[in-house]
C-alpha cells in the first residue's frame, strides 16, 4: 500500500475520528432502545454523523494533489458533521438534567491528558493502522466501558471537541499550502500557459512592446474585433500588451 496514495492513514484527525465511529457505534447500540428512541433516528443521525468525520478526512486527503480546495471543503465537512455529533452527546447529558464536565474537574482533565501514540505501520498499512486505531481508542475504555451513559457521553463530548480543534489546525494548514503553491486549477493553467509559450517561441512569436516577453496567439472573444486572432503578453494579466498579427516585432 503506497504512503502517497494513503497519506490519511497517518493523520492523527483521522485516526481520532475512527476511535469516535467506533465508540459512538457502542454507544448507540449500548444505551438507544425503543424507549428512548423509538424511530431509530437519532441511532441513523449519531452513526452517520461518526461515518462522515473519518470518510471526508480520508476523502479530501485523497485529493489533495488534484484539488486543494476540495480538500479543504470535505475536511470542513468533517469538522461540521463533529460538531453535529458533539451537539448530540450534550442533548443526552441535557436529557438527563445532567451538564458537562468542568475544564476544572479531575474527570475532564483525565480523560483531555490523555495522548494519541505516533503511528508506526511500515509495511504493513492497513493492518497495522487498525491496530493503531484500536490501541487508541482503548485508551478511553475506563469510560467508555464503564456502564454508564452520562460518562461515556461526556468522554465523547471531550474527544469531538479536540478533534473539530485538530480539523480546525489541519484546515488552517492546508490554506496556507494552498496560498503558497495554489489549486489544481492554477498549476493547469500555468502548465498549459508555459507550453503555449514554448510554442510561441518556436514559432518565432513576436516580442511584447512593453515588457519583451514573448507573445501568445489568442482569439478576441468579444467587442468589434471578435473572432479575430491577435498577439497577447504571456505575461497577461500583469502585463496586457497587445500586438496586430501582422504587425512586425
């Protein structure tokens, strides 16, 4: 399995959403019944919002040498799927008459300080990756595992909000790879301007009378000269010199 093509598997946002698909899957099926959630559909709401965080994580990951915005736009759909999965774990503590942990008491601060491990999966991706992923999430099996709704939905509460501030850091990481090196778009268009340019100067292409750059044949789409062929800066837009095309250079 190519690290290239599975670059997501290394995320830590993507490991942390695996561990709260998994334990909101527990959940669900642990504390939901007919009595509480007679429909089903705040099970079908909880285990789809879970899904969504790791697939659009991996999904954009999986883009990103295609289409940065794209990439930025699923991770953000992982971030707001959280954050809709976060609301459901307060609205069961709420349920109860119950409110979160304090960021002061000793249950939140155990269960914050707690760290995830570096992956280290070699050769062997997709096989060690689960491993990693279960080794995470055992982690927070004092509560998860501990009979009781209000504490498991508490330590979920905990781990939806640092994750939606991970998504957050990753976000913010890919718009300033994006600022520097651009979008697909941009590197199409700046290949595709790069070889009309070789191709200009190998058809002896005039130079541009205000900056000396070599010229590119282009079609006017609009105005009176519409459909006609004229010399433009392959420079343009910072530069938008002009040329007939049977003006001499």
């Amino acid at each position: 399995m190519e690290i290239s093509r599975f670059g997501f598997y290394w995320l830590d946002t993507w490991v942390l959403s695996n561990v709260i698909q998994l334990a909101t899957q527990e959940f669900c099926t642990r504390y939901l019944n007919h009595a509480n959630d007679p429909c089903g559909r705040m099970f079908d709401q909880m285990t789809m919002a879970a899904r969504s965080a790791p697939a659009n994580i991996a999904e954009g990951s999986s883009r990103h040498s295609t289409s940065k915005e794209t990439e930025m736009r699923l991770t953000d759909v992982a971030r707001a799927t959280l954050a809709e999965l976060a609301n459901d774990y307060l609205n069961w503590l709420l349920r109860h008459e119950k409110v979160p942990w304090s960021t002061r008491s000793a249950e939140y601060m155990a269960v914050n300080n707690i760290r995830l491990d570096r992956p280290e999966y070699k050769d062997d991706v997709l096989h060690n990756s689960s491993i990693h992923i279960l080794a995470q999430k055992h982690k927070f099996k004092p509560w998860l595992d501990s009979g009781d709704s209000l504490t498991a939905a508490n330590c979920m509460l905990i781990l939806c909000n640092r994750l939606i501030l991970m998504i957050g850091r990753q976000i913010e990481s890919q718009l300033n790879a994006f600022k520097v090196e651009g979008g697909f778009t941009e590197a199409l268009t700046a290949e595709r301007l790069s070889f009309r340019t070789q191709q200009s100067q190998q058809a002896d292409a005039p130079t541009c009378p205000r900056c000396g750059k070599p010229m590119l044949k282009r079609v006017a789409k609009k105005g009176i000269n519409s459909g006609k062929e004229f010399w433009s800066c392959s420079g343009y837009p910072e530069c938008n010199g002009t040329r007939n095309v049977n003006e001499k250079s």
